[in-house]
C-alpha cells in the first residue's frame, strides 16, 4: 500500500470508526523532531518552494472549503507551501467532491478578515487556516457569525474557541506528554526553568497542571530573561545539582538559541543530566540541542517524524522543494474533509462530527479536536542518546479522555 493510499484509507476508517467507540512549532511556534539529526526546519521564508498567484481553486468538486493562508506580505512562501500540500492531498485522494477556494490573507488580520468575507461570499461551508494567531481572531469573527466552523493552524491555544479549532502542533500537548511519560518512568519530583516569553507563559501554566494532575512535586519554578539563565540556576542552587538534588527532572522549555546559554550554565554549576533528567517540549528538535551535554538522556515530546519523512518525500517528488514543517497540517486538513464529505453527507462539518472522541488519523498520527477549540494529538517521547534523538515511547494509535 502506497502512503498516500494509507492516509486516504486511514481517515476514512477513522471516519467510520466515529460512530463505533472512542478509542498529530507552526509559523507562531517551534520545530519539531525526526528520528535522525534533521535538516534545518522551513517554518518562515527559508523554504523555496514554488508560489502560486493568489486566489484560485483546487479541485472541482460540489463542497466547497476555504484555505486562508499568507500568500503574500509575512510567511508567504509557508502559505504557498500550504496550499501545496492541500493540492497534493486532493491528488492523493482521487478527486474527491470536494473544491479548495484558496484565499490570501496577506500575512496580515486585516487581509484575513477580508479573505474570510470573501470565502464565505463563495460559498464555502468552513474555512480552513489562517497560520498566524492575530489572523484567526480576525477572520473566526467573520466565519462564526456566518454559522460555520473554522480550523485554523495557529499554535496559540489562546485563539480556540467552540467553532474554532486549532489543527496545529500546540506546545500543551507536549508538556503534558513528557510529564505524564517521565511519572510512568518513575520521576516524581519535577524543577523547571522557563524564560521570560509568551511561549514561557503558555507552557508554565500546563507544566504546573500536568504535574500537579500526576500526583507528582513541584520542587521549584525559576523565571530568567532571555539569554541570562545563571541567577535562576543559581537560585535553583542544590535542588538540581549534587548527589542530594530534590528534583530528578528539569523541564527547560527554551529554543535552541537559547538553550545554547542555558546547557553551558547548567554544566558549568554541576547539573548532572544522569541524575536529574532534562525535559523539553518539540523545540528541542535541533541538531544543536541533540550536541549539548547538559541534554544528554533528555526527553522531548513530538510527533513520529515517520509521517512528515514520507509526505516530505513525496511532497518533494511533486514540487521541488522540502516543504516546511507545518505543511502536513494543510494536507492533513484537506484529507480530512474530503473523508468527512464521503462519509457523513449534510453533518459532515457539524461540530458533533469534528469533535468526535474517537478523533482521526493523519500524516502526523491520531488528532482529534476538542469541543472547546484546541486539539490533542498522539505523540511519541524522543531521548537524545549520543547526539541525536531516539523513541522512547511510541505515540500512541489512540487518544485516551482529554485531560488525563
């Protein structure tokens, strides 16, 4: 069975399985992993791949669906790159009834409001996009007074609502995947270190929850300005380094540039990586995170990257170009529609159907939306051993009750 086959069959069997039993950083976020040392990541305009003109449709099919993404102004080439990915997934899945009215929305809130009137205007019965958080605020207005639902790819939880949802890499549902894996592996006392940012902000609040929610201890949570991590390592001081550290996990949300500053503080105060684990979330995907030796045996949650190697190629083989990472979530958004439309006639877009339990099956594993807006998304947890991340813990084939 060919890949593109597998998704088709997997989201229309997933479809089905909706009415039996319940059982994946985007242009606002961070990377993500694969299971070698990857290729740097396109998340902005580094990636070449081919820009269409603006506007046009894909497909000819009678449902029609909106894709508002940047094709000009800020993240243009993430935007053409998406729309990429959304023809090759109505090309995997052989014509289906389905028709993609594609909308630019400039990179900017206004275009975005405007894309959003106009996709409506054409008839669409959901808006798919836009990337940016300030964008979605901006056309979900439009759409949900219009009485239809929208995804959208932003990694700001803060923009989901009931009609809004997010299909996007969302950095909660990896803090609450490393922490719930680390309990598992008998880690019971956790120490964080966060940097001064909304990013920061965001996964603090879900570190306090998943570890509280484990029945684990919170030891202590240390602030630092961006790039001057040693008065928070220093006021950590004994909780984290010698024979006698409290903690035997330290969470330390950062990107790799800042990251760079941080595992050099830590192994210069003593932080033994053997004693006390290091825990990320998916920005930790970065060759140069993989080389630092304070991060040595660290977890990180991410999705499989079995997915996104498979579509890249194929993605590749069709364009030209490496697409950047969110690209999946276009393709994965596309795919689902188009099994929706099969499956489920007139409720296809209802929000009984989107936020079914069961959830579906994409090129980044099992994802489902919940009914207040964000999404969960099975992922696996890495360990960087030797320079480069390896599984540790598979993402799981199903979702377990949201919030557990």
């Amino acid at each position: 069975m060919t890949r593109a086959n597998g998704l088709k069959s997997g989201l229309v069997g997933m479809a089905t399985l909706l009415l039996l039993a319940a059982c994946v950083g985007g242009p606002d976020g961070g990377g993500r992993v694969s299971n070698r040392a990857p290729a740097p990541q396109a998340e902005g305009p580094a990636t070449d791949a081919p820009v269409p003109a603006a506007g046009g449709r894909i497909g000819t099919g009678s449902v029609k669906v909106a894709l508002v993404v940047p094709l000009s102004g800020p993240g243009s080439a993430v935007g053409a790159a998406m729309r990429n990915a959304a023809e090759l997934a109505i090309e995997d899945f052989q014509k289906p009834d389905l028709q993609i009215l594609v909308k630019d929305d400039r990179g900017a809130p206004d275009g975005a409001r405007e894309a959003a009137q106009a996709a409506v205007a054409d008839g669409a019965e959901l808006v798919l996009g836009p990337l940016f958080a300030a964008n979605v605020q901006a056309a979900a207005g439009v759409v949900r007074a219009a009485g239809k639902p929208l995804i959208a790819f932003s990694t700001d939880a803060g923009v989901a609502a009931r009609g809004t949802y997010l299909l996007s890499f969302l950095p909660q549902a990896e803090v609450d995947r490393v922490v719930d894996e680390s309990v598992a592996s008998g880690r019971k006392s956790f120490a964080a270190m966060i940097p001064d940012s909304s990013y920061g902000n965001a996964v603090e609040a879900q570190f306090r929850e998943a570890v509280a929610r484990k029945g684990a201890r919170l030891v202590a949570i240390e602030r630092y300005p961006v790039g001057n991590p040693a008065p928070a390592i220093g006021r950590l001081g004994g909780l984290i380094t010698g024979p006698a550290a409290q903690a035997d996990a330290l969470f330390l949300p950062d990107t790799p540039d800042g990251l760079a500053t941080v595992a050099p503080a830590l192994t210069k105060a003593g932080f033994a990586p053997g004693r006390v684990r290091p825990i990320g979330t998916a920005v930790w995907n970065d060759p140069r995170i993989f080389a630092l030796p304070a991060l040595q045996g660290g977890w990180f949650a991410a999705p499989d990257a079995a997915g996104f190697n498979g579509f890249s190629q194929r993605y590749q083989a069709r364009f030209g170009a490496v697409p950047p990472r969110v690209a999946t979530l276009a393709y994965d958004a596309v795919s689902l529609m188009a099994a929706l439309s099969r499956q489920f006639g007139s409720q296809r877009f209802a929000d009984t159907t989107l936020t079914n339990q069961s959830g579906f099956s994409g090129v980044d594993g099992t994802f489902r939306f919940r009914p207040d807006g964000p999404s969960d998304r099975a992922l696996a947890v890495y360990e960087i051993r030797s320079g480069a991340p390896t599984i540790v813990s598979s993402a799981p084939r199903t979702l377990g009750p949201s919030g557990t």
